[in-house]
C-alpha cells in the first residue's frame, strides 16, 4: 500500500497510490497512515480519488486511522470516486468525515 504525503498551505494531503482499500491491504494501509500523521498536526486531507473500491474493512482502517491522530487534528476525505462514496453514504460515514469533490477543492476550504 502506497501512500504519498505533501504539505500545502499547513495542510497535509495524504494520497491513497491503489485502486483498492480493502481487507487485503486494510492492516498496511492503518500503518502506512500511522507513519504519515505523525509527521504532522492540525488538519489533514485523505484523497481517495484512485481508489475504484473499498471494503468494510477499508471503512475500518480509515475510522483506526482517524481514532490515531493527534489531539485536535482533523482527517478529511477528498476525491471520493462514485463507488467509493456510495459506500460512504450507505453506511453513514459521510456525517463523520467532511467530504470534498477533491484536494484542490479541499485546499481551498
């Protein structure tokens, strides 16, 4: 699982680099977001817009991830492809995460 991490603007943008987050990678993913928030505060952006599916236990690692951060950091998601945010919406997960159409439009929030 690869993830690529750049500060904008005292922002952290925490690209997803795969199509998939799902059980399979669901432990290495929680791990490789452990790494990228702790090289930083305040609020972070998740850009999920290569990522075509995800899993119950993708929604887990995301949540873990969120549980890990530093006190009053904030996780955002950016770039949620159709299927992506269907999932989101089903299970509710939408009203926990402030959502955007993409990083840029994240950046400019």
């Amino acid at each position: 699982m690869q993830l690529n991490t750049r500060s904008e603007n005292g922002v952290e943008v925490i690209t997803v680099d795969a199509d998939r987050i799902d059980a399979a990678v669901a432990i290495s993913f929680k791990d490789r977001m452990r790494e990228s928030l702790t090289n930083g505060s305040g609020r972070f952006v998740l850009d999920l817009e290569k990522v075509d599916f995800i899993d119950s236990s993708g929604l887990g690692a995301i949540v873990a991830a969120m549980k890990l951060m530093p006190q009053g950091s904030k996780l955002e998601l950016a770039g949620l492809t159709p299927a992506v945010d269907k999932v989101f919406r089903m299970t509710r997960m939408d009203s926990i995460f402030v959502i955007h159409p993409s990083a840029s439009a994240a950046l400019g929030a």
